[in-house]
C-alpha cells in the first residue's frame, strides 16, 4: 500500500519533479501536449500521493481506488506520476512516443502497469467511470472511482449520458476532477462553445460540486475527502487551473496544447522550474 503524504511541502516539490519530467519528456519525443499535462501536475501528485488507495507494487490489487483518465491527451504528466510513484522505472519515460514504447502519446490499457483504461477520443472516460463504479456499488466493494475529464470534453455529448446515468444510480462512489483550463485545441472554450455556467449544470443533473484552485493541493485534498462523506450523488470537483503552470511562456497560451518544447524551451522551463523548486524549499510557496 501506497503510504500517504500529508506535508504539502513535499507534495508541492514532487508535483515540481513531475513537471520537470513532463519537459524532458515532451522535448524527447518531439511532439505531444504540453499545456494540459503541466498544468495538472499538482492534482496528479495530490491523487497517486495522498488520496488514492494503491499499491504501485501491486497494480491489480483488486481493491484499489480506480483512477480514469478521459482526456488521454494529458497522460504524459499521468505517465510521469505513475513512474515517480514506483510503478515503473523513471528512465523508462524517455521513451514516450517512441516505436514500441509502453509510453504511447494515447494511454493504452494493458501495455503499462497502473493504467486502467485506454483513451483518446474524448468524452468517453466518463462513461468507462460510471461503468466501473456501477461494477463497485453492484458487488458492495468499498474502492472509488476518480475519474480526469477536461473542460472541451464537455461539448462531447456523451459526457452528459454518462453524468445522467451517474446520478440515477446515485453513484456515491464516483468522483470526476475537471481540468477546467479554459483552453481546448485551437482557442479559448467559451469563445468555441461557451460551457459556462458548469457548476450549475452538474447542480442541475443532480450531482454534488465542488470548486477548488487546481493548484492548492490542499484544496484538492480537502475536496476529495469531502466527495468520500457524500453519499447517494456524485461529486464533480471543477479545478481551476492555468494551462502550463508554472512555465511563464506556456501559461493560459492554447498555442501549447499540442506543441512541445524546442531545446532552448526546456532550457528556458527547466530554469524557471528550478527556481521555483528553490521557493518551494524555502517555503516561499
Ligand atoms: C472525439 C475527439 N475529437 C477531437 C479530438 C482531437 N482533440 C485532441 S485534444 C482536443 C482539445 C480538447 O480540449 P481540452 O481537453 O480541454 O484540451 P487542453 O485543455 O488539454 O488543451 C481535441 C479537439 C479527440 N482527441 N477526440
Ligand atoms: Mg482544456
């Protein structure tokens, strides 16, 4: 079992790692997404640190917490937390994207241990999510499902079956974290299809909502404890985030979402990303 950690300081520092290692990765590979994989490094450590239950020695451990990831897009900061979490060999990360790497720019199931679903085409993670917790809530187990979905995700139609679904079963067992980045491929969403107001919307399909700063990873902890103790709904955590966090030429610019870092970006990342590792230290953050 996975020993939780409770000092923000250190969480603050792994999420720093994790972002570091998603450049190094993006750079080695030559392509993939960088925004959205940064920008969620504080609530990837928060979950694979502090709130799931786990065992990286045991990925099938039948009674594990179920993380969904929907928005495959993001799985190298996925990848990069799973690696640093013990499921796999760090070094092991250089090969994303790479001709028979387990680390393919889309998660596939099977291939790498701690994946629990294969993604891509969004809006369907939350389906595979309820799929699951229905599975939980059928056979009386005590796990829970956390499920990633972004915020373009909810222009899939397909996203709303499934939260329609999740409420008629009362599905107390599932909790959704979306990455609301106000980015998606090309744009800002609420100038391609305004989603707004979403905490009324999952209000309105019966759904318990929290909103919390993505970068607060006590925040984040606090939600997921709160969506543990309400029972009969789903809870859907909407994180605020900025889109490549902490790398002042990436932030809140949808021009990184599928772009990675030339050599003098990661340069110029890895510097700042040091910096902050050192406020980090000195508790300045
Ligand atoms: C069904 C489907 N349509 C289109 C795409 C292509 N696509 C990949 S990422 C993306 C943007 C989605 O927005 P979001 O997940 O919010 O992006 P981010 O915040 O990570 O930049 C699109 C349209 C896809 N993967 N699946
Ligand atoms: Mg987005």
């Amino acid at each position: 079992m996975m020993k939780r950690i409770t000092n923000i300081k250190k969480l603050n520092l792994i999420a720093n790692t994790i972002r570091q290692d998603v450049v190094k990765m993006l750079y080695e590979a030559k392509s993939g997404h960088s925004a959205g994989s940064i920008g969620l490094a504080d609530i990837y450590t928060a979950l694979y640190f502090s709130v799931l239950y786990h065992d990286p020695q045991k990925p099938d451990w039948p009674d594990r917490d179920r993380h969904v990831l929907s928005n495959g897009h993001v799985c190298p900061v996925l990848y990069a937390t799973l690696a640093n979490a013990g499921y796999f060999p760090k070094k092991e990360l250089m090969t994303l994207r790479k001709l028979g790497s387990r680390l393919q720019g889309h998660p596939h199931r099977g291939t790498l241990p701690g994946i629990e679903n294969s993604s891509g085409p969004l809006g369907q993670g939350l389906s595979q999510a309820v799929g699951m917790a229905l599975v939980a809530k059928a056979e009386q187990k005590k796990w829970r499902v956390y499920c990633m979905v972004s915020d373009g995700e909810q222009q899939e139609g397909q996203i709303w079956e499934a939260a329609m679904l999740a409420a008629k079963y009362k599905l107390g067992n599932l909790t959704v974290i979306m990455d609301r980045n106000n980015i998606q491929i090309d744009g800002y969403t609420e100038e391609v299809v305004p989603l707004e107001p979403l905490t009324e919307k999952y209000r309105a399909f019966g759904w318990h909502v929290i909103d919390v700063d993505g970068h607060n990873i006590k925040q984040i902890i606090d939600a997921c404890n709160e969506s543990r103790a309400v029972y009969e709904r789903p809870t859907i955590i909407i994180a605020h985030t900025i889109p490549g966090k902490a790398v002042s030429f990436m932030e809140h610019r949808f021009e990184w979402h599928g772009k990675p870092p030339s050599k003098e970006d990661m340069d110029k990342a890895l510097a700042e990303l040091e910096n902050v590792r050192k406020l980090i230290e000195e508790e300045e953050i």
